[in-house]
C-alpha cells in the first residue's frame, strides 16, 4: 500500500515537472516561478522534487 502511494505522489510530482517544462518550452512561460516566485525557497523545493521524481 505505502507503494503505491509513494509512486502516485511520484507520478504527480513528476507530470507537473513535465507541464511546467511544456510551458517554458512552447510559450516561454514558467509556471512554478509565477506562482511562487521567481527561486524563492518554495520553486527551489519544488525544483528539488521534479528533479528527485
């Protein structure tokens, strides 16, 4: 069971990376740097975990 969850938060952690990266990429627009600002302590954990994910 904990599996399961873990690779599920995994996955979301991980589409979210992959959208964000979309953003950049098609419309030069960074989705987590808008919403939590340009590396703040927030995107730079959030970075962390893409990057671990």
């Amino acid at each position: 069971m904990g599996n399961k969850l873990i690779d599920g938060i995994a996955l979301t952690i991980a589409i979210v990376g992959a959208v964000n990266w979309g953003l950049i990429g098609f419309f030069d627009f960074n989705l987590v740097a808008s919403v939590f600002g340009s590396m703040s302590w927030i995107s730079r954990i959030v970075y962390a975990l893409v990057g671990i994910c």
